[in-house]
C-alpha cells in the first residue's frame, strides 16, 4: 500500500484530525515533525503558508484543514465518513463547520454545548448515531489537542461529561465497520436536537451577521450571546463554507430539499444556510479565507 507523509505535530488539532481519518480510512501515514526549513520547501508547493502538509504517494503537497478531508473523501470513498441521504449529510456538514470554525475559537461560550454534547452521546454514541462520521473524528482531535490537555478541563469533563473522554477511543475501536454507505435510513437522533439548536442560535447567527457584513465590506460584527455584546471578526472561511452547504441544498431534489427543511426550520438552523452567498471566490491572500 502507497504511504502518505503528514508534515505537523498530531498535538495539533488539524493534523490529529487528519491521522484519525486517515486511520479510519485504512491509510499509511508516516508523521514527520515539520522544520522551519520544510515548512518553507512545503509552503511553496502546496500554496499554504501555514501547515500542516499531506504529501500524497504521487508528490503532491497538500494543506488546508477542511480541504484536504474533502479530498481524502473523495479520493478514498470507502469507508464513507459522510452520509448519503440529505438530511443526515446536511446535518453532518454542519456540526463539521460549528466544530471547526466555532467551538475552539469562543471557548467560554462553548462549555454549555460540550456538556449537551457529552449527554448527546451517551444515548447516541456517535454524533449521528451508530456510525460516526467526519465530525466525529473532527471533535475527537479538537477534544484532545485542545480541551482535555488540562487536568481540571479533563475532570470536570470526565464530571459533567464523561463520554467525551472515551469519544477517541471510541473511534478507533470502529475502524474496521465504520461506513457511512450502509446509513440508509435519513433519520437523525433526538437527542442531537437540541445541539443542532445551540449551532443555530450561536454560529448561525454570527454567519448571519458574517454575510451581512461581507456584503457592506464590514471587518467586524457586533453579536451579544448571552456574554454582553462584543466584536466578532468577520471569516470569509466561514462564508465560503455556508455557501458550500447552501449549494448543495439547492442542488437537492425538491422532496429532499423539504425533507431538510422540515427538520432544521423547527430548531432554527435552515435560515443562515438559503442566504445568497456574497463571495464569488475566496482570495487566499486574504488572512480572514485562511
């Protein structure tokens, strides 16, 4: 079997997330600690300035965190990491973003959210149910490179929600049946409701704020949730992802397109998604599209 090469520390949470998959996936991964002077040789080749890097078996250098897993999926589609019916890979997609983009970036507002994730999974075991999907590997690397490497986070963890500390674990022990491909019955689990809720009435209101500001070419957004109004900065990356989530909803057949509205309207989080996008493309000089 070809090997791939991840440039980075797997003490980070974008190259953590990429070994999960890459594990998950059934694929050699050699891990070379990145140098100042790789970083340079990487940088050039793959069009990043930040790593980390995946060097493919043919040569090519990758980087950018959520790319590069869509590339994984895409080049190894099996096992699957994302759902084939809408409104589980809708669903999906989003606790993606929220994940990636939000959770770590606003951690005093998050501990609300970990501790109804934590509760979500001792009845659900996995995000979307039985089978655990990108998010899940997605949280898993956030949870240890950047949560739990704390003794007092990790206990009170392990007090308000314990299944997180076992989520990695976890998902190493599904290696050989994880495969999104068999989840063909499109129904989500009750309890991830009220998560999809939290998503709504936080991130989706910054993205909200977010278009609206990138179409007045406003830096900044001012949002109050919950911690007294504030400054948040304005994410192209963050656009550029609705928008990808957004097209794919209009992409959908009519009866599926309602089928995902019937279950995201009720828990507020439809909205944000059908804006019209207000970025034709992302420059990736732009520090914000990084």
């Amino acid at each position: 079997m070809a090997t791939y090469t991840l440039y980075g520390d797997v003490t980070e949470r974008s190259a953590a997330s990429w070994a999960l998959v890459m594990r998950a996936k059934h694929q050699r991964a050699a891990i070379v600690p990145e140098t100042a002077s790789l970083s340079l040789l990487l940088a050039s080749r793959s069009g990043h300035e930040r790593g980390p890097y995946l060097r493919t078996p043919e040569g090519f250098v990758l980087a950018g965190g959520h790319e590069v897993l869509a590339w994984l999926e895409q080049v190894h589609p099996h096992p699957a990491l994302l759902p084939p019916t809408p409104v589980r890979r809708t669903c999906a997609r989003m606790l993606e973003d929220w994940i990636d983009l939000w959770l770590p970036s606003w951690p005093r507002r998050s501990w609300a959210s970990v501790d109804r994730l934590g509760r979500h999974l001792e009845t659900s075991r996995f995000l979307l149910g039985a089978s655990p999907t990108r998010a899940d590997f997605q949280l898993a690397a956030w949870l240890e490179t950047e949560v739990l490497v704390r003794d007092d986070v990790r206990a009170r963890t392990a007090r308000e929600a314990p299944k997180l500390l076992a989520l990695g674990e976890d998902l190493l022990s599904e290696r050989e049946s994880v495969d999104c491909a068999s989840d063909v019955d499109d129904t989500i689990p009750i309890s991830l409701l009220g998560v999809l809720e939290d998503i709504a009435l936080d991130y989706h209101g910054y993205l909200i704020a977010n278009q609206r500001a990138l179409k007045d070419e406003r830096d900044t957004v001012t949002l109050d949730l919950g911690l007294g109004p504030r400054p948040f900065p304005v994410q192209r990356v963050c656009e550029r992802r609705r928008v990808e989530i957004g097209r794919s909803l209009a992409a959908l057949e009519p009866a599926a397109r309602r089928s995902v509205a019937r279950v995201l309207e009720p828990v507020g989080a439809w909205h944000a998604l059908t804006l019209p996008p207000v970025l034709d493309e992302v420059d990736p000089s732009d520090p914000r599209s990084l």
